[in-house]
C-alpha cells in the first residue's frame, strides 16, 4: 500500500489540473455537513446542507413510488484522507487501473459533500457499486427522476473522461442555476461539467443568439421596357 501511495503521488497533473482523469477537488469544512435523512445512509451519510431538502424530497419520492428503504445512500462525503485509503483498496493493478474505477485523493466528487453513492434494495443477484444495478426498476427509477431532484449522472457509458460507466454516483447540482446554493455546487463541477457534459444531466436550453446578420444582396434591377415603335401611315 505505501508503494501505491507513493506513486500516486508521483503522478503529474495534466494540463486541465487532471490527475489520472480525475479533476482536483478540495474537502469540505466539517461544519457544512449535515446528516442525510434518517435511515438513508447505510454506514453512516454526511452531505452539504445545501442539497439536504432536495435529498429529502428524493428519498420522498423513492419512499412512494419503490418503497420505503428501496434506495441507500452507500458513500456520500468522504474526506481525502479517507478517499486515499479507498484508492489504496481499491482492486488490483496499476493506479492507472485502478483510476478507472476509484479516484485518487483529492481528485473524488466525494470530498465536495455533493456525491453520493445509491444502492438499491432489495437488489437480486447483484452487489453494490456494479453496473447490473442499471437493470433493477429501483435504478431505472433513479435515471427518469434524480435530476428532477438536482442530480445528474457524473459517469455515464462511455464517457470520454475514461471513467468507467457508474450508474450509482450521483452529484448534486441544484434543479436550477438560481436554487439555493446550486451556483456554489455548479462552481465546483463546472470544469468537468463543461469537458464532459453529465447524461443525464441539468443544462440550460441551447439559445442561439444572433449578434449581428449580413446585409441582403441588392435585388436585380428590373428588365429596361422596349418601346414600342408605332406603325408609320401614308395617305394615298
């Protein structure tokens, strides 16, 4: 584990502050957090207060329509200290494998306090944190209605970022740029929101807005009118 750890720290940024794919993001104070709703969190769930009504609404709505307990909150904030452990563990190979799946510290969504990690439940034949939960009703559920709650789907399939397809990580952004601290959390994404858009995720209309139009070509000049020549007379 210290040979992982120090490699990772080897590890350059890109150009884009990206380290093995993974934009930085810095932790949240301690005091921003707040616990999720009672009985969400399986081991435990810290957020940012600012997304805790919409998260409430959300387990509301998955209460009603799935069943009460149908959708978890398997990792919600996780510090950087804490996620460098979780890299540590987090499978076999080089880092650069394991950056597929699991985010080197100080480059999580989780350290913001606007990721979460869903598990579904009941969920048949399927661990947690592994993309057969895509077929589940509870997961199909997430998909049609998380970004009526603020929440879009950072990793979608084959994303260009070269995360892998992540079906249960969720990040909260507000239903709209103007909602209650949504322009903090859209401030936070906006590099990877903006290099590789979230599917589904929370965008304004395209507007096309025209600055500035050519001037139109000038019209032909209207065909010159032959004069007619009149008939010459003769008197006999």
């Amino acid at each position: 584990m210290i040979a992982l750890l120090l490699l990772q720290a080897a590890v350059a940024a890109g150009p884009d502050g990206r380290v093995l794919g993974h934009f930085p993001y810095g932790d949240v104070a301690p005091g921003e957090l707040v616990d999720a709703p009672t009985g969400f969190g399986l081991h435990g769930c810290r957020v940012r207060a600012d997304m805790l009504p919409d998260l409430q609404g959300l387990v509301a709505a998955a209460d009603t329509a799935l069943g009460p307990g149908s959708i978890r909150g398997l990792s919600c904030h996780r510090s950087i200290e804490r996620q460098r452990g979780v890299f540590a563990g987090g499978g076999q190979g080089t880092t650069e494998d394991r950056a597929i799946s699991v985010a080197p510290a100080g480059h999580s969504e989780h350290t913001t306090g606007y990721a979460i990690d869903v598990a579904v439940r009941p969920s048949p034949n399927c661990p947690d944190i592994e993309a057969c939960m895509a077929a589940t009703p509870q997961a199909r559920w997430l998909l049609a209605n998380m970004p009526r709650f603020g929440f879009e789907l950072s990793f979608p399939p084959g994303n260009r970022q070269g995360v892998k397809w992540e079906p249960w990580h969720w990040r909260w952004v507000g239903r709209t740029a103007d909602a209650p601290g949504a322009a903090r959390a859209r401030f936070v994404f906006a590099k990877a929101r903006a290099a590789f858009p979230a599917d589904p995720g929370l965008y304004p209309p395209l507007r096309i807005v025209v600055l500035s139009q050519p001037e139109p070509p000038p019209l032909p000049a209207p065909p010159a009118k032959k004069k007619r020549r009149k008939p010459s007379s003769s008197r006999p």
